[in-house]
C-alpha cells in the first residue's frame, strides 16, 4: 500500500511542454521537487531566467525549490514519485539509462503514446522492464493542454491506477484553484484512448485542410470515440463510461483545440507537406504520427474495425495522398 504522496519526494522526468505544466502544478503543492531534464545547457537558461527556455514560456518558476539533474540516475535515487513526461519516441532511450532499483518506486505516466519498438502501453513496459507493481503505476489523462495550464484556466485531469485507493491519494498532488481532478481503475483503457485521440487529431487537421466543415468533424469525432470504445473493450474488457471527459473530453479537445500539435500537423499534410517537412516545420514531437503506427500493428492481431486509423496509417506510413483517402473514409462513417 502506497502511502500518502503528498508528503513523500516527487520528480518530474522530461523537458518539454506537458512536463513543464505539470511540474507547475505538483509545485502548488510540493514545497521542493526534483526535475531530471536531459541537457545541462537547458537546466542552466532555466535557473537562469525561472523559466523553461524552450517550452511554455508563460509558465515562470521559484527555481529555488527545483533540484534538478541532468542524471537520470541521480533523479530517480532521490525521489519516490516518478511523474514521467517524456515524448514516446524517447522513452524507452530515457528510460533503458536507469541502473537504480524501481520496485519501490510509484511512477505515474503522463505519456501520450506507446513504447517504440516493444509496442506496448506505458505502465506495461514499466511493469515488465522494471518490476514495479501495477498498484504502484498510474496514468495521467484528460483535456488538458499545457498552453492552458500556464494560463492557469480551469482544467481537469484523470487520475488512473488499478488500485482505486492509490489513484485517490494521487490525485491530490494535481488539485489545485485551476485544475480538478478524478479518478479511475482504467488504466488500460485510458492509456490507448491517450494513443488514439492524437492520431484522430490528425485526421481532424487533415480534414480542415481540405475544407471538410464543422458538420463532418462533429462525424469524425463521433465516429473516433466508437473505435477507441471497440479497441479499449478488446483490450480489456472492463466497465468504463467512454463519454467520461479522461476518453471523450480529450478526443474532442485534441481534435478542436488551436493548442493541439497534432491537429497542427495533420493540417499541414492537408495543405500538401510531406511528413518530414511537417515534423520538421513544428520542432515538437507529434505524438500521432508514432501512435498510428503502434495502433496500427497492435491491430493486426485484434482486428477491429478502425477505419479512421486505417486511413491515417495509408497517408502516413504508406505515403498515400491524404485528398482521395480522406474521400474514400467518408463512406464508412456514419
């Protein structure tokens, strides 16, 4: 049993904007964290301004009350709470650098996608890799975008461990005046539904590239929670109230928000850039392009009916002009 973590030693792992706004919010109620950010230049702009130089500018911190490290090692040795933020496509290179003993650890995913090349869910990978109890790992999820976060606008995060009591106690490390929080058993479900909804991200900014309008979003999107609810349920087949805002709130923020990367992304290769000009043009990591791909060959073996993915992965990975393969999709839509 995991005690209370409001009072035990947190770590934020990763950089980039998600991790910087959660480190905002741990830090309304943690008087002193620990930050394991990679590169020793970044950690010294950072002590240096009070701000992260490269992400959410908006966001200012007391960096008097951030231990930080450029040492993996160091980071995890000092802390019992492992929040890890980190873009999916480095985890598992992050993560494979750690010789410290994890089984004691609580490590709470904030990642939006699945582990390259295991393709698996986060906390699976956790569990296996590291021996760590799945009472002890959680995941982070919700409509909530960092941009937001900085802004300090009203948000709410999902909470979610398979220990429903170790979640609650969690949860109270994200409550603040501007964010609210819930909780959830569901971790399977609310990881692959973190995957899918940026890969329908996508398809919602390809679609407003080619000038599809709000009435055939509105059906994208339905149509997006439908398959997330058929794959979670083949995943794992336990109750779960997919209009809840951890699956539904966030494929509709996701989908809609003039925050959402991935939205961005898709809109380029709407107007006709090839995917490494896109990734290029952003400098930030497009979740859904890897997550189509995960998805994609976590399928194979399930084969669910997953028409949106199935077209994203033609334009994506099968090089295939978006314009005829969004055409063709809209016939198996309803």
């Amino acid at each position: 049993m995991v005690n209370d973590s409001m009072y035990r030693k947190i770590a934020i792992l990763g950089s980039g904007s998600w991790a910087t706004a959660l480190a905002k919010i741990v830090m309304e109620n943690q008087n002193e964290i620990n930050w394991f950010i990679r590169r020793q230049e970044v950690i010294d702009e950072f002590i240096a301004s009070g701000k992260n130089p490269t992400y959410l500018g908006a966001a200012s911190f007391d960096v008097g009350r951030i231990h930080f490290s450029s040492d993996i090692n160091q980071t995890v040795a000092q802390s019992d709470v492992l929040i890890l933020a980190i873009p999916s496509p480095y985890v598992k290179q992050s993560l494979t650098k750690i010789r410290r003993d994890m089984t004691h650890k609580v490590v709470i995913s904030a990642v939006k996608g699945m582990i390259p090349d295991e393709n698996v869910i986060v906390t699976d990978y956790l569990h296996k890799r590291f021996g760590i109890s799945m009472d002890q790992l959680g995941v982070i999820a919700g409509p909530c975008h960092a941009e937001e976060i900085a802004l300090e606008r009203l948000s709410y995060l999902t909470i979610g461990c398979e220990n429903r009591q170790n979640a609650e106690i969690w949860s109270k490390l994200f409550r603040t005046q501007y964010v609210q929080t819930t909780t959830s058993a569901d971790v399977i479900g609310l990881e692959y539904s973190s995957v899918m909804k940026n890969i329908y991200a996508i398809a919602a900014g390809m679609c407003q590239a080619l000038h599809y309008g709000d009435n055939f979003q509105a059906v994208l999107l339905s149509n997006a929670i439908q398959e997330i609810q058929r794959f979670a349920t083949a995943m794992s087949n336990v109750p779960r109230d997919i209009t809840a805002s951890g699956y539904l709130g966030d494929v509709l923020v996701t989908g809609y928000s003039q925050f959402s990367r991935n939205r961005q992304f898709g809109q380029m290769l709407g107007l006709g850039y090839s995917v490494k000009a896109a990734q290029m043009e952003m400098e930030m990591v497009a979740e859904g392009y890897y997550g189509t791909k995960a998805i994609h060959l976590a399928n194979e073996r399930m084969q669910v009916a997953l028409p949106i993915v199935d077209a994203m992965y033609e334009i994506l990975y099968n090089r295939q002009k978006a314009k005829p393969i969004i055409k063709s999709l809209t016939a198996k839509l309803q």
